[in-house]
C-alpha cells in the first residue's frame, strides 16, 4: 500500500475500528499501512487527543467505543477526485433520471465539504469528462426503473413488468428473479432468471415499464458471480468464429460484448476468434463498425445476415 499522509491514515485507522466487528492488533495495522509499530501508536496518541473513543485489550487489540460516528464526508483530494470520474460517468448517461439523481448528489457532496476541497471540486467540475460522445452527442431520455430494480437485487426479490420486444414490438408480462444491473454502451440491462424461459436472461431497463416488487423471496438459482452473469448469458448462444485484423483486435476485445473462448494467430496478421453469441442479428450489426477487419467464417446464419445487410445498405444507396 502506498504511503498515506498521517491525517489520511488516522481517518483510515478509526474508519476500520467503526467497520470491523472483531478487534485489531498494531501489528495487523502497521502491516496494512506499511508502517511500523511506532507510527500506529502514535496514531493512536494523536486520535486519543482529539477526543476519538479508542479502546484497547491485552488480549485482541484496539477498538472504538460502540456508538462513536465519524462525520461521513471526510474526502482526500484523491477520494475526491475518483467521486468526480464517477459522477461524471453517471451524468454522461442516455437516462435522464440517473443524471438528475448524480447532479443531486454532487450538490450534497458539495454542501458538506469544507472550503478548501469544495474549492478543489469547482474547479475540476465539466473538466474530467466521460464518454464525451454519449456525454454530448445523445439526447437524454427517461430509461427504465433502475431504482427500483436495485431494490429488489439488495432484498431479493422478485420483480413483475411489461416487456417490449425489440423484434416485433408485441409486449408480454414477464415475472423474473433480478441479478444484477449492467450499463452496456449506451443502455442498462438487468440480468436474472426468466420464470417465463426457465433461463438466465438480459432485459434493457428501457424496454421495460409498470415495474413492480413482489412479496416473493428468491434464491439464485445459478452461479451469482458477476462475471458469470454476464458472460454465462451467452452460453447458450451459437457458436460463431471470425478472422480479425491486428490492427483491429485491441477495439474489438474492447468491445465484444461477449467472451472469448478460443483465440489463434494466423500468419497474416490476423486473429482467429471464437465466441458464443445469441443474438446474430445484433451481432451483425454491431460488426458493422469493423468494416473489412473483421471477417465472419461461421456460422453460415451469420453470413448470411452479413450479405443480406451489405446488399440492403448497397441498394438504399443506389436508390
């Protein structure tokens, strides 16, 4: 861990005495921070003369009075700027009441901090922007309820809703057990288990409406590892191997929205790469932006739909 100046550590030090429910020797502290012994006793020193609880035993450590709070704003300038990139992300956002509730945020922030550091957050704000293409370039729209889905992630419970098809437009009542939220690009998805398809599934939040807690508890029924969520919804996919271009690769591990399962080098400069995906028709699509970088080997539907898509562009520009 990098050296911390003391003021930091001593927040730090009392901040892990309010979290941890067992306590902490000198020795486990000077190891964390990288310090000696010395320096953590006169850690202790300096925040038993400002009037913080701390609380010792021979046999388990250092503790903090039960009851005692520390004022919860207490920011490094490099805590606060790492809050900035994250504001700032949310307010690159398509959904306007995420970026509303992130201005929210930051006002409070604001209210709080003392005069030097609020000074420090002026002027840094609009000057560590996000995406300034989504930033800028996108007008901001109401997306799905993402409050209220979070929610029901933290309770686990299941939740109810209308969803509309991206393919046909046809809406259906769906009834699924919520895993977890995922910003993909330009949209957020939640992904949970599909009464309705027996299966893991992903829902843009947009294309979702009436949503609604139940009174009924779940429990997963997959493997609840984030990376798992994410990746697994694909699992089920096709699967599809394409040729990319080195000068390429970099974008597109960047932005395949699925994982690799199977990569060769080929002798010109190109990269074989296997995948699963479900969704061909977004996959052909999303390809687009590669242009003769990426070439499609299977599966035949995929090529296909890559032909049938180049030949309605041509024509539409031909008319």
């Amino acid at each position: 861990m990098s050296r911390l100046k003391s003021s930091e550590r001593r927040m730090k030090i009392i901040l892990k005495l309010q979290q941890s429910k067992e306590r902490i020797t000198v020795d486990k502290l000077a190891r964390e921070f990288g310090v000696s012994r010395r320096t953590i006793f006169r850690d202790f020193n300096a925040l038993s003369e400002v009037q913080v609880p701390v609380t010792y035993d021979d046999l388990s450590g250092y503790g903090i009075m039960d009851g005692y709070s520390v004022p919860p704003l207490m920011f490094s300038q490099k805590e606060l700027a790492t809050i900035l990139v994250g504001l700032n992300f949310v307010k690159s956002q398509v959904d306007k009441n995420l970026i509303d509730d992130a201005k929210g945020v930051e006002l409070k922030i604001k209210n709080v901090l003392p005069d030097t550091l609020k000074a420090y957050m002026e002027s840094l704000d609009n000057k560590t922007v996000v995406d300034p293409f989504l930033h800028f370039g996108h007008e901001k729209k109401v997306g799905g309820n993402w409050y209220t889905l979070s929610n029901a992630i933290s309770e686990n419970r299941t939740v109810t809703f209308k969803y509309k098809s991206q393919k046909d437009s046809s809406v259906s009542e769906r009834q699924v057990d919520p895993y977890l939220l995922v910003f993909y690009r330009d949209h957020w998805n939640m992904i949970g288990f599909s009464h309705k398809r027996d299966a893991i599934r992903n829902f843009v939040l947009d294309r979702m409406e009436n949503v609604s807690i139940t009174s009924q508890k779940f429990e997963p029924r997959e493997n609840n590892d984030t990376e798992a969520l994410i990746f697994g919804s694909n699992e089920s996919g096709q699967e599809v191997v394409v040729l990319v271009d080195d000068r390429a690769d970099r974008a597109f591990r960047a932005n395949l929205p699925t994982k690799i399962f199977k990569e060769e080098a080929q002798n010109n400069k190109k990269i074989k790469v296997q995948f699963r995906f479900e969704n061909l028709g977004f996959l052909n699509e999303w390809l687009l932006q590669f242009g003769n970088k990426v070439q499609v080997l299977s599966p035949k539907e995929l090529i296909e739909k890559r032909e049938y898509l180049l030949k309605e562009m041509l024509n539409q520009q031909k008319g």
